[in-house]
C-alpha cells in the first residue's frame, strides 16, 4: 500500500513536470474525534497550478506510533509439555500509527498561487493505512520469565495488523510567498471515513481510531519552473 501511494505521489509530478510545479515538505498533528491522542507527522507533497489562482495538489505522509493509555494481557503457551509452568500471562501494551495519501484542489483568494499572502480551500480524498501493533514485555507479568523462546500466543491473537480506509474532506489554509525563495503554509482540513476495513482482531481492537479526524499541517513549498 505504501508503494501504491509512493507511485501515485510520483504520477502526479511527472503528469505535470513540463510546467510549474511545487513540492513542499512540513509537519503536522491528527487528531480524532473522541479519540484519547494525537498523532504528529511528517510529510512531503507535490502541488501544480492549474491557473494563477487554482492548483491541484498531492501529500503523503507519516504519522509516528503512539501507544494507548491502558494495558493489557493476555495468555501465552509453553511449545511443549516438558516446560514448567505451562501457561504464563504477558502484559502488553498497543500501538496505532497512520500513513496516509490524499491529494485534491485548491482555490486561492486573495494572491495568486505564487505571490505574496493567499487564502486557500479546497476538497480532498483520503487512502488511509493504520498498522496496529500489540508490544508485548519480554518477561511474564511477575517478571520471572522470558518467554518468547520457550512459549506462543494463542493461534488466534495476532501480533499486528492493519486498517485499511478511504476518506473525503475539506481544507482550509494560509501561504505566504516569498519572491525567489519559496512558500510557507498553514492548512487545516476535516475528513470524514466513507469505508475501513481491518485485517483481523488486533486492528480492529485500537482505541486510536476515528471515523472523523482533523488534520492541521505546516511546511514550506518550493516551486520549479
């Protein structure tokens, strides 16, 4: 999935390349509706005019791992009868991050594209990528044991998984253009998750997640001519 968004960040600069074209790279915070925490990110994108005052743009970006406020525990299994005790319980803590593509348009008021100060607002579409993963202790929850070796999970619990949605929405932002430098900007947008689907229990059960999450953005763009 990340390939198919790196490709189609890709397409979209070399479908313009023989005009005006900015990239641009910044950071960021996701935040959830009625999610307990946010996300910070990093992100690159590519954004090319389509006239003085509207553009169409794409991004994609990483959203580091945070991990939930609860723990958890579950059972493990030795791998042969011989290993005493049997059963150990481990506990674990779990951990949600984000990468995401969305690309859309933009129209400008106020300056063009390209110069001086400019509001913006436009409308998007999201593929969204979620990698939920249990982080389990090395030792048993009375830290005698070191159980990885010598015990399993149930077949049924899974280490990881992932969550795979699409989303639209809509942006707000500022620039401001510096002459033969380059841009800064501020955007903020909220998406709405028209489908998810997660691959199995351990994706399904993060608490990080929302159908409705708002993104604020901020970075510096450098158009080639």
């Amino acid at each position: 999935m990340k390939s198919l968004m790196t490709a189609s960040l890709l397409f979209l600069v070399s479908s313009f390349v023989q005009g005006q074209v900015g990239i641009d790279a910044g950071t960021g915070i996701l935040s959830g509706f009625g999610a307990p925490k946010s996300f910070t990110n990093l992100h690159i994108g590519v954004e090319v005019p389509r006239g003085t005052d509207q553009s169409v743009y794409g991004r994609l970006s990483y959203f580091f791992p945070v991990n939930e406020a609860d723990s958890y525990a579950t059972m493990v299994s030795a791998n042969n009868t011989n290993i005493t005790p049997y059963n150990l319980t481990v506990n674990y803590n779990r951990s949600t991050n984000y990468t995401l593509f969305e690309a859309g348009t933009r129209k400008y008021i106020g300056n063009d594209y390209d110069f001086g100060f400019s509001g913006y607002s436009g409308s998007n579409f999201m593929v969204i990528v979620n990698k939920v993963k249990n982080n389990y202790e090395e030792k048993d929850a009375t830290g005698t044991y070191t159980w990885s070796n010598n015990y399993a999970l149930s077949p049924g619990e899974e280490r990881e998984g992932t969550v795979l949605s699409i989303g639209v929405g809509l942006q707000l932002g500022v620039k401001y253009t510096f002459p033969a430098a380059g841009s800064i900007y501020a955007d903020i947008s909220g998406q709405y998750l028209l489908f998810g689907q997660a691959s199995n229990q351990t994706a399904f059960n993060s608490q990080l997640l929302s159908n409705i999450f708002f993104l604020f953005n901020i970075g510096f763009r450098k158009d080639l001519y």
